[in-house]
C-alpha cells in the first residue's frame, strides 16, 4: 500500500485536523512527520472541540494507530499536559499511539533560546510560536540534539547536563529569567512520563504496516509557505512541510507516496511576521477574522486574513505534487457579496507574473484581483447539489485554473459539516 499525505498549500491553520480526523477512519495508520507543539490542530465533534500540538489527529477513532514520527520535535513536557487532558475521554491512547525513537526532543532551554533569538532580532522577528522549535532542529542538523531514544540510555542524564550547560553558557548572554532546576524537574517528570509509551523504530514499524497492505495517511503541520526550503524565508518554520518531509520525516521512499491532499481555506491567513500580498488591513480583513475565529490554535494570536491567492496556491501544488484539493471555511465567505481572487502578481517594475517572486519581502507585491459574485448564503445542512450557484462557480474556477480536482468542501468547524466530492474514494 502507499502513505497518503496530508499537507497544508497556505500559512498553516487550514484545517489539517478537521479533516485528518474526517478521514481517519479510512486509514489504519495516522503519522504526524515534522514539526511540533507550534501546531494546534482543531476537531470538532459531538459539540466538543479539542486542539491538538503533538499528538496525530487520529487518535479519536478507536481503530487507527498513531505515529509520531523521527521528523517532528517533542516537548515531552507539552506531550504530558496534552495526554492528561484527553484522559476524560477515555480513549485507547497508549494502546494506539507510537512514537519514533529518533523524534528530537524539545529541552526547556530551547524554549528559552527561541525566545532570545525573537528577542535579539527586534523588529525583524519572525513571530515564532517560542515552543522551542527552530533551536531544537538547530541542534538535530548540528548534530547535538537529543533524541527520544535517549531517554532510555543509562547516561541519558549526562547527555541532558552535556546540551543543557551549552545552552545555558548561550542563555548567559541574554536577561531572561528563569529558575533552571524547576524547568529541570518539570522535564524529568515528564520524561519518566513518556517513557511509558511505546517508543519505536518507526520507519520499520510503518515500512511492515505498508507490506502488510495497511493505509497510512501522513499528517502534516504548518503549511508549505512557512516550508524551510520553500516558505517565505527567512519567516518560515524549521522543517520541511513540503511532501518530500514525509518521506524523510516517516522512512517511507518516495515511490510508497500515494495520493498528496492539499488543504487550502477559501480565503488566506497568517499568524506571525512575513509577506502577504492579499492581506486585507481593512473592515474586511476584520469581518473575515471575526467570522472565520481566525485566532491562533496554539497562540491565541490574531491571524492576518485575506483574499485567495493563486500564485502562491500554484507554488505550493507544484512542489508537492498535489493530486487532490480540499478547500475549508467556504461558509466564512458567505458573508461577502464581492468576493476577489488574486490571479497574478504585479511586481514594482510593472511586471505580471503567476509566479512567486524569489525576493517576496520588499518586492512590493501587488496583488491583481479578478471579482465573482459571492454566494451571500448560510450554507448550513448544504449537500453538493444544493450548493449555491455563485459557490459552484467559484469551485470550478478555482479547479480550472490550479489544474487539480477540488475534493471536499468544509462548511463549518464539524465533522459532519464536510462534502465529499471524492472521484474515486479517498
Ligand atoms: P490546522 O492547524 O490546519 O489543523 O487548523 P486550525 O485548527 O489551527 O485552524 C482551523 C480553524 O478553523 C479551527 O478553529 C477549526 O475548528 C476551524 N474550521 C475548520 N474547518 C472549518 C470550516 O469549514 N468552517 C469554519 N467556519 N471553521 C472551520
Ligand atoms: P499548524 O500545524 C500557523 C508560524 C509562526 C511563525 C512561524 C515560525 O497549526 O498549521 P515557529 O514556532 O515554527 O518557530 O514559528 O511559523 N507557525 C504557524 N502558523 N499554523 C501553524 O501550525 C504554525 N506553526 C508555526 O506563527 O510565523
Ligand atoms: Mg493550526
């Protein structure tokens, strides 16, 4: 069998959970591949809404195993609070959960140093969730990390003290404060924690499942515009969201890829600093984040909005080879008669483009609009056939010019509030 791979086209908060958590039952194997707790992944069910950071949006359907793989970083800390808060559902979560033993560990010190490194670039900031994300993939490729693999070793505390006292020397520069040997035993306790999970090989376990013809669906986090490679660097995440990091994020080849599902919003947003060319600084940059609670999962920050952009959609299909799309939040737009879709960029020496500019941050990008007819309707209880026309149109606009199928609409943060349009099932 292949791995099928989830991922987001746009700034992240697409709604990878929602759907990942739709789809799950069709997959015996849900595996998260980059990324960490700056990830807030939303369900919604049974008027419940749960956010999840570390662990896979599968871990609500009794019969899927979940995988978190070598590519993402933990914070065993983050890992601990999240699966006590699950614990009143009672779900299998220590029968059906996996985590691979070359995951990199998130220390408290990364944490701190991401915050100094924020801190240190002023105005320049990248708007990082300050989980400790870019400094624990800074160690892995400096190959000094810690990975969970260790937490077994008999010297696991002498490895700790090794990176521990390299980041403290660090730390010594800038005037945080914080009281070390706390941090220390929060970490400690939660490491004996995690030590009661199945910590695996996880790219053998999911090479065996394959063989044995079991269906894997890779969960990305973050979108593929705050890709490391591809993203708007340097305002991008540390990992490769793009679909290549499920392979190397897994230990899956990449002819064991099946089908790439993209995730977009009807719309764009984007919570932190870097270039937006649609964004809306205007009422209807408000009325778009009021109606979408466009408010960070993981933050709580406000996230920037504004119109689609199909540049930049095209980018992010073309580096993942995308096969099917699934377009979120259509209801959010309901509440515009206009609605504007950017075909093309103008650049400042009055070129026309579809592309995305290498030089984004102070090319001075505009945004060329082409404007349809908003469908200015609840689309609550709507199947495919009683969609509204100007919903319709807008669908096969959007399918004309990215080339690839629209396959599932979402009409509102529920499970059930979802259309298939599946061609052949998913
Ligand atoms: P993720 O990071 O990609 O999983 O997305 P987030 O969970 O961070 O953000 C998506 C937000 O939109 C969450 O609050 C979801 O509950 C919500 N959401 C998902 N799909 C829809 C939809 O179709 N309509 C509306 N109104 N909200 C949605
Ligand atoms: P999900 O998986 C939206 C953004 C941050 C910041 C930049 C770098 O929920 O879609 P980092 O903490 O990685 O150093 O932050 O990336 N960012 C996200 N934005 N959704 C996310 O995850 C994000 N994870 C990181 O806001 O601009
Ligand atoms: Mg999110």
């Amino acid at each position: 069998m292949k791995v099928d791979v989830l991922l987001g086209l746009q700034w992240g908060d697409e709604g990878k959970g929602k759907i990942v958590d739709v789809l799950a039952p069709r997959y015996d194997v849900v595996a998260r591949f980059q990324g960490g707790p700056n990830a807030g992944h939303t369900l919604e069910f049974d008027g419940i809404k749960h956010v999840l950071h570390q662990i896979p949006s599968g871990i609500f359907r009794d019969k899927t195993r979940n995988v978190i793989g070598n590519g993402v970083v933990l914070d065993p800390i983050v890992f601990k609070a999240e699966i006590e808060k699950l614990q009143k559902y009672h779900l299998n979560v220590k029968g059906n959960l996996f985590i691979s033993k070359k995951a990199t560990l998130i220390i408290p010190t990364h944490r701190l140093l991401d915050q100094a490194q924020e801190k240190a670039k002023g105005d320049d900031k990248i708007g990082s969730t300050l989980k400790g994300i870019g400094p624990s993939y800074q160690d892995k490729i400096g190959r000094q990390g810690l990975r969970v693999g260790d937490v077994l070793s008999p010297n696991f505390r002498e490895k700790l003290k090794k990176l521990v006292d390299l980041h403290l020397e660090i730390l010594k520069a800038h005037d945080l404060v914080f009281n070390w040997s706390e941090l220390e035993g929060q970490f400690l306790e939660a490491i004996e924690f995690l030590k009661e999970f199945k910590l695996i090989d996880s790219e053998y376990f999911l090479n065996k499942e394959l063989k044995a013809g079991s269906r894997v669906l890779a969960e990305g986090a973050q979108g593929s515009l705050l890709d490391i490679d591809f993203g708007s660097y340097p305002f991008v995440t540390s990992s490769s969201t793009v679909s290549a990091g499920a392979c190397t994020g897994l230990g899956v080849a990449p002819c064991h890829i099946g089908e790439v599902y993209g995730i977009f919003k009807a719309y764009s947003t984007r919570v932190g600093s870097g270039p937006f060319p649609t964004e809306l600084i205007n009422e209807e940059g408000e009325a778009m984040r009021k109606q979408g609670n466009e408010y960070g999962s993981t933050t709580g920050r406000p996230r920037r909005c504004g119109w689609i952009d199909l540049p930049s959609l095209k980018y992010s299909i073309m580096i993942n080879g995308v096969t099917q799309l699934l377009m979120m939040k259509a209801d959010v737009l309901s509440i515009f008669s206009r609605i504007k879709i950017c075909t093309q960029y103008k650049l400042n020496d009055g070129t026309l483009t579809d592309q995305v500019p290498y030089e984004q941050i102070h090319a001075n990008i505009t945004p060329v609009y082409q404007e349809v007819k908003g469908w200015n309707c609840s689309l609550k209880g709507l199947v495919e056939q009683n969609l509204p026309m100007e919903l319709q149109n807008y669908i096969t606009f959007l399918e004309k010019a990215l080339e690839v199928p629209i396959s599932l609409i979402s009409t509102g943060p529920d499970r059930t509030e979802t259309i298939h349009r599946f061609r052949h099932p998913a």
